[in-house]
C-alpha cells in the first residue's frame, strides 16, 4: 500500500491555499493540439504544480511512465490524464476528459480535448462548456493544419478567449524569432474568427517554463505565465448583461393542490418577482409571483442561477416551454438553418429524420436540406451530398413541431441542439442556430485585403467583426447627420465654409462625447449591480 | 453584477442535471451510499426538487461490512429528512458466506457490491440511479458522461458513449437499459467539503478524528469495528487518533492519522495533504485499469 514516490527537483505549494468559498470564481477552458504538442503533458504539468496531483497518484505514475512512457526514466506528465485502457496502450487521447485543479483565486475545470481529426465531435463537445481554449503548438512545426482546425472548431462554439501557447521552447532555444513567426502567423489565421483576446505566451510543458511561473530562459516574454493569465482573465467581460430574461421550463413542481411553480435553469438575463413574463410558444402573459428556492424566497434571480418560479395566473405551462421576460424578441419557428458537427458513422443525408433537442425541447425532425459542407481546416465550402462522421456542414432542419430559439451566436442556451437517432438514441449531430457563424472568407482572402494600422484597427474593429460592423454603422449615421447640419448652419450663416466647419467640428467631438457617456453609463451600471448584488441562492 | 461564485455554480448544475433526469425517466432512485458525497447529494436533491418532496427514494446497498456509525447515521438522515430508504443485501451472497475476510475484497465487492447493486436495480425496475462518484476521483470516472448509459445487463461500454455538449443531455434509452446519473461530476473533493462548510451538511462523525480501535495491517490503518474480523498473529489492537477520508466496508477502507476534529480542520488537512482520498480504498490498487474494469462490469 505504500507507494513509492519518484524523487522530483520541482518546487511545489506544500499546501494549497483555502478559497474564500463564497467569492471563489470558475473558469472552464479546454485544451486543444495534438499528441506530439505535448497537451497531456501541459495539463499534469498545470495539476501537478498546483498540487492536484497526489503521492499515491505519483507513485502510480511512476509505474506507468516505465510501462507506457515515452519519456525515458522521467515522468511521464501525459500519463496522468490519458485514462482508458486503448488510450494508455496507443499513447493517445481519444475521448475528453475532465480535470481539476484550482488556486486560492479560482477553480479550474479543464476540458481535455483529443487533437485528431477523428475526434472532431469530441472537441466540439469540450469546447461547447468552454470560456477559454489553449491552442498547444509546437515551436519546431509551427501552425499546422491541425492547429487551425482547433482555432476554427473553438470559434464556431463560441469560445472567446485563445492562449497561444507555443510548446517546446526549450528544443529552440526559447528563440524569440521563432515564437514572433508563429504568433504572426496565428495573427493570419484568427483574423476572421472573432475571438475576444489572443495571449501568446512561450511555454516548456516538459520543463514547467512560463507555465505556473515566469521563466527566466525567455526574458524577452514579458507577458503573464500561464497560470497567472488564467487567474485573470475576465471572461465575461464583453458580454452582454442586458439580455432578455429567458427560462426553459424543465420540471413543473407541484407538491400539492395549492403549489404550481416552474423550475428551470435561467438561459440569460434577469428576473424580479413582479415582472411581467410571456410562455412561449404560445405567448400566454402572467407576471412572476415568487422566486421560490429551498433556501428562501429571493428579490431577484439571474442567468445560471436554477429556482422555481410561481406566476401570478392560472395558466398551462409545461416542459419544453420557454418562460421569457416581456421585452424578450425571441421568436418562434419550425424552420432552423444551422450548422452541424455530425458525431456518427452513419452519414448525415438530407430527407433523413430525427429527434431535436434543445434545452428542454424536444420534437422529431427531418433534415430538409444539405447546403454544403465546411472543410474545418481550410474553412471552405464544399459541395456536398453527406456529411461524415467529425463531418461540419450547413442544413436546414424542419421541425414537426414549432420551437423557440436564437442564434447560437447570441444565445448558446437557446442556440444550440442535438439530434438524436430514434431508433439507437445515439447523440448524432452538435447543432449551431445561424448560418452566419462561420467565417464568410477564407484566411488566405483576408490576408490580401487592405488592413489598416493595428492601432487604427484596434479602434474601429477588425473587418467582418461585430466592431468594425458597429463602427460603420455609426459613421455613417454621423456623416449623414452632417449634411442637414451643414445645410442648416448654411442657411443661418450665409456661409458654407461656416456650415462645412461647424459640421466637421460636430464630427470630430461626438466620439469623445460617446466616450466619456459610456464611461458615465458603465460607472452607473455598475453601481446598480452593486447594489443589487447578494450571495442568494447557494 | 458579480458572476456566480464556483460553487454556486456547480450547485446550480447538479440541481439541472437532477431534474433533468427526474422529468425524463420513470422510476429514479438515488444510490445512497452514507458518504459524505452522498450527503451533498441528498442535500442537493432537496434543493432541487423543494417544495416537493424528494420524488424517489434512496437506495443503500448494504454489503454487511458498512461501519455501525454508518448504519445509524443512514437510519437517523432518513428519519430526520422523512425519505424513503430501500435497503438491499445480497442474500444469496450472506448465505455463501461471501465476506472481505473469506473471499478477499475483490470478490467480495464484486458479489455485496456490484451484484447487490444490480439486484436492487433490476427488483425495482428502477431506470435512472444517481450515484455521488465524482471525475477527480479516478481517471476512468474522468471521462465517464454525466448520463452514462447501460446495458441491460448494467455493462458500461467506454467506446460508446454519447456527446454531451454544453448542459443537454441525451436521456433516451431503450427499454431494459438505464442510466447511472452522476450529479456530482464536476465537484472535486475540496469542493465537496467547501460546501459542507458552507451549507452546514451533517456527516458521519466517523469523518472527524477521534480515538478508535485499529490494527495495523499491510500498510493501512483498519479499524477493528466489531468482532468478525480476527487478529492475525502479530497484530493488536491499538486505539489512535484516526480518521477516515472516505468511507466503505470497514475491512477495505484504511484510516489515516490525524487530529482534525473539526470541519475547518478537514478542510485544512485536506489541503495539506499528499495523498489522494482513494488512497485508503483497498479495492482501487489492484491494477491502474481496475476501476475501468469494474465498471465495464457494472460497479458503480
């Protein structure tokens, strides 16, 4: 029963610091790259240094590493997060798996993710729970086919925030001209794929540089380690907190003759006993009366947050429903163009039939149409007659059945479905609401565009992102407010050089006054939230 | 507005998956095990399902072998809480005489374990179970879904399982085959005692360090609980301050020396600790792969 433990020259925290429970935060991130990226090896490298990693576990581990390892004598860190019996034997990661580890500042649960093409479904499906992915590159090979792959799939799924973590400096040297050519060339290949925040940081996974601590091997790297960026990082910043308030009706709970509520998890937004909610899809109107929870009745309940909710009326509410506030657009349809990641052997046909679900919906459902296929390493449409399985692909779906439902752009809660095969119940499709998600060009397109200076570009957005599509649309709004302006100073003048400059100075200070009205709007909002504030719920 | 803290959210995604599995199958039950993940479970379930009462009952498999601690705590939580508790023994087993002593733990948790379990399941027709395993706790349970499906002959196939993308679950099966729904898959043990803290759950004191009689044997710390299990040559009873991190059948489950006494000293020891919790479980070392097998055959 006493194992032995391998003697290791690596600082590690003797103990790991108690969480404040109450404040404690979670991120979710995912870990994408193949198998000779040393990803397996990133991830027990991450455990072991922030001491998930146990002496028995070690001492296990130690009898693997001579087993299966393919790192001589040394540990072997892979082996710690490669669990199936085929996996350990074939040195590769098949399925995903979940780890755990956390720091006094927060918890982590990562998605472990294989790196093959065979395997696509199973990152799509790390990937759909992630806030964050690392893209593991090996500094000798540079982007592969594989890593834009991994780049594509995290952006289709809507994670926002990439770590381009270039492994295996300590074979190059830590040389920083190899790390820039990989950056640059990332550069190239995000360009249209809408991330939020790219962070490249130079990493040995084997050796434990800039991945829990600083490095001192690569002193031109002045950014973050690892660890430390994934501490920070604010992932919910640049989303939106004002969405409608929107509910899935999962259970009706009804103890007794005198109690009807409603439980569900809250897709998004915000609700207060006293507001006025619709129940899609039959759009029936009632206010909400209690937010009841087992810990007491709350003022407010939020996005994430899973109470029962009692409303005002006598009104049929069931499962598959969809409660949302009265101001929600959210419609309602038995039409659904989406994208699909097809998780089966049997290829995916147009004319074949299926169950739906989403959220708690569900209905049967035929696939009306196949558009085209998308090449998940090159990004291009591909005329198609079927999908394989790791297959992505552009369908529309008709329901038998009408659903409510967004754009899994806007709403992954009310974006995204499976399909499920009627006969075996196999999960055989990842659905994505939109057509529009996928980049509309390819890398190679975007690269022969004009691009304007970064500092231009990081003002008015990137072209085809949503900033540079808000940009413009405030810019032409403003230069067409110009011309009644310089007509009107015109007339009361007698000058069109007067009218032409008080135009142009009306347009030159209306983005510092938006500037400093957002800044004023955000100090609001925030103090509300503030105040609103409570530790409810838990 | 602050983001919900961790736990909050992995209470929140419990709660989810538990009606999820409620609204979705015919007859639920909830393995209850008397551990502490049971009682975070349990605890959560009542959060889940409140107003209404817990819409199943709980299900002990009792091996015989459990600490007497256990049992009370089992019989006191029911009362306490009003649920209904099935609970089952393998009879066939008792008349065989299977025990960890006579047959070794291996077959003995195959036969009062997995065959009870079994048993129990097929007697009540039951469809969905949920059990307290957590995926920190053994890489195999890493990468097994929240809805795990089985066979009807309760096999579990690691090739063959399904996606399960953001928080939709495939609940469909066919008629014989059930699910093994595991609430708790995103908890880790440090997780799990922050919101015993927290949420002031009761556990079975048997968690907290006192003096009790153990005997030193291959290594681990057994506690003698009552008079079946005889003393080898050699050995003797000692009584130490000792504690358990993770309970099961008192022959298998070794005791760790300590001085926690408390809860916050749980969690402190916990944190400090080098070993991890199934460290004491004599079942787990028989080879790396050993929990994948078991489960393939149907263990929980």
């Amino acid at each position: 029963m006493n194992t032995a433990v391998a003697p290791l020259d690596l600082a590690r925290a003797d103990v790991v610091a108690s969480p404040d429970s109450v404040n404690h935060s979670l991120l979710r991130f995912l870990t994408c790259g193949s198998v000779d990226d040393g990803k397996s090896t990133l991830i027990g490298r991450l455990l072991y240094e922030c001491g998930a990693v146990f002496d028995d576990q070690l001492g296990a581990l130690d009898n693997d590493s001579k087993k299966f390892g393919t790192q001589g004598a040394e540990l072997d860190f892979a082996l710690l997060v490669d669990g199936l019996s085929a996996e350990r034997e074939q040195g590769i990661t098949i399925d995903v798996a979940y780890r755990y580890f956390a720091t006094p500042r927060r918890s982590f649960i990562v998605a472990d993710t294989p790196g093959h093409e065979q395997y696509t479904r199973n990152m799509a499906t790390g990937a759909s729970t992630a806030d964050l992915a690392i893209l593991l590159v090996d500094a000798r090979k540079g982007l592969l086919v594989q890593t834009r792959r991994h780049a594509f799939i995290a952006s289709m799924l809507r994670v926002r925030h990439i770590v381009l973590a270039v492994n295996k400096m300590d074979i190059v040297g830590f040389d920083k001209s190899v790390f820039d050519r990989i950056v640059r060339d990332f550069e190239n290949v995000s360009r249209t794929l809408g991330f939020t925040s790219i962070a490249a940081i130079p990493v040995s996974a084997k050796d434990g540089d800039n991945v829990a601590r600083r490095s001192s091997r690569a002193p031109w790297y002045r950014g973050p380690a690892l660890l430390e960026h994934l501490e920070t990082i604010d992932v919910d910043a640049g989303q939106a907190n004002d969405a409608a308030f929107a509910m899935p009706v999962q259970w009706v709970n009804r103890p007794d003759l005198d109690f009807r509520g409603f439980a569900g998890t809250i897709a998004s937004g915000l609700i207060h006993p006293g507001d006025e909610v619709r129940v899609l899809p039959r759009g029936q109107r009632s206010h909400v009366a209690r937010i009841v929870t087992y810990d007491g009745d709350l003022a407010h309940a939020r996005a994430g947050q899973a109470p029962v909710l009692t409303l005002a009326d006598e009104i049929d509410v069931s499962r598959g429903d969809l409660l949302v506030g009265a101001s929600s657009r959210i419609a309602s349809g038995s039409t659904i163009t989406a994208q699909v990641f097809w998780t089966v052997e049997t290829p995916l046909r147009a004319g074949q039939r299926y169950l739906f679900k989403l959220a708690t919906f569900e209905t049967q459902a035929e696939i009306a149409a196949l558009h085209h296929a998308i090449d998940v390493n090159t990004y291009k449409p591909a005329a198609a007659e079927t999908l394989p399985m790791n297959g992505f692909g552009v369908v529309t779906i008709r329901l038998d059945k009408p659903a409510v439902f967004a754009d899994y752009a806007d709403s992954k809660e009310l974006g995204g479905f499976i399909l499920i095969d009627r006969f075996n119940n196999d999960t055989v499709a990842i659905g994505l609401i939109g057509s529009n998600a996928a980049p509309q060009e390819t890398a190679e397109t975007a690269a022969k565009k004009v691009r304007w200076p970064l500092w231009l570009e990081r003002k008015i957005g990137v072209a085809g992102t949503e900033q540079r599509a808000v940009f413009m649309r405030r810019a032409s709004t403003d230069a067409a407010s110009a011309i009644p302006l310089t007509a009107a100073v015109y007339v009361a003048s007698g000058s069109i050089v007067t009218g032409v400059a008080v135009a142009a100075l009306d347009l030159a200070l209306r983005p510092i006054i938006r500037l400093y009205a957002s800044r004023a709007m955000q100090r609001w909002r925030k103090r509300q939230d503030d105040l609103n504030a409570d530790g409810g719920g838990i | 507005m602050k983001p919900l803290s961790h736990l909050q959210k992995l209470e929140a995604e419990s709660i989810h998956i538990m009606r999820e599995t409620v609204a979705t199958s015919e007859r639920p039950v909830m393995l209850y095990s008397i551990g502490k993940d049971s009682s975070v479970l349990l605890h959560l379930a009542l959060k889940a399902f409140y107003p209404s009462k817990l819409p199943f009952p709980l299900l002990h498999v009792d091996t015989t072998w459990k600490f007497r601690e256990m049992i009370e705590f089992r019989d006191e939580t029911a009362r306490r809480l009003g649920v209904d508790l099935i609970v089952h023994k393998n009879e066939e087993g008792i008349k065989a005489g299977v025990g960890p002593f006579t047959s070794g733990s291996r077959l003995h948790t195959d036969v009062m374990k997995t065959e009870g379990l079994k048993q129990a399941l097929d007697k009540h027709k039951f469809d969905a179970a949920f059990g307290g395993a957590r995926r920190d706790e053994e890489k195999s349970r890493a990468k097994e879904r929240v809805f795990s499906i089985r066979t009807a002959q309760h096999r579990w196939d690691p090739k063959s399982q399904r996606p399960e993308p953001w928080r939709l679950y495939n609940t469909r099966k066919r008629p014989g085959e059930s699910f093994r729904v595991f609430p708790l898959s995103n908890w880790t043990e440090a997780d799990v005692w922050d919101y015993i803290a927290l949420e002031d759950i009761p556990v079975v004191p048997l968690y907290f360090a006192a003096r009790r009689p153990v005997v030193e044997r291959d290594g681990a710390l057994i506690m003698r609980d009552d008079e079946r299990m005889d003393l080898l040559p050699g050995e003797r009873v000692e009584n130490r301050m000792v504690r358990f991190r993770t309970l099961g059948c008192y022959p298998l489950t070794g005791a760790v020396e300590s001085e926690a006494a408390t809860l916050d000293d749980i969690i402190a020891e916990m944190r400090s600790s080098r070993v991890s919790e199934r460290q004491g479980r004599v079942i787990d070392h028989d080879s790396s792969a050993s929990m994948e097998l078991k489960k393939q055959e149907g263990y929980f």
